[in-house]
C-alpha cells in the first residue's frame, strides 16, 4: 500500500471536543488523528460511512452516529 503523504496543520478545537476525542481514541486504540481524518471523510464523502454493520470498527459506528 501506497504511502500517505501527510501536512501538518494547526487548527483550534473547543477544549471539552479535544478531552472527548483524545479519551475516546484511547479507549479505542487510535489516534485523535485518525478520528479526524475519518470525521473529514464521512463529512466530504458520506457514502464512506454508509457502510456501519457489524464488521466496522466501533470508532466507525460511533462517527456515524454523531451525523444523526
């Protein structure tokens, strides 16, 4: 699999949004980076997170229920 070329960015998050996040990757074994690029991706392409049986990882389930 190809390398992702990544930018780093700085961006400001309200401060209970980043303890939230930080706390939720953690008890799901990723990255607050991570949950945001997937966050990015259902926002810009939201068939991306259609798919939410019970195959898909729980931080997926849980970003699909955030759009609801």
């Amino acid at each position: 699999m190809a390398k992702t070329n990544r930018i780093s960015i700085n961006f400001k998050l309200p401060e209970d949004l980043l303890e939230e996040g930080r706390a939720f990757a953690t008890e799901n074994e990723t990255t607050l980076t991570a949950l945001v690029i997937e966050g990015l991706r259902c926002v810009l392409d939201s068939a991306h997170c259609a798919d939410n049986g019970a195959d898909a990882p729980k931080h997926e389930q849980d970003l699909a229920n955030l759009k609801d």
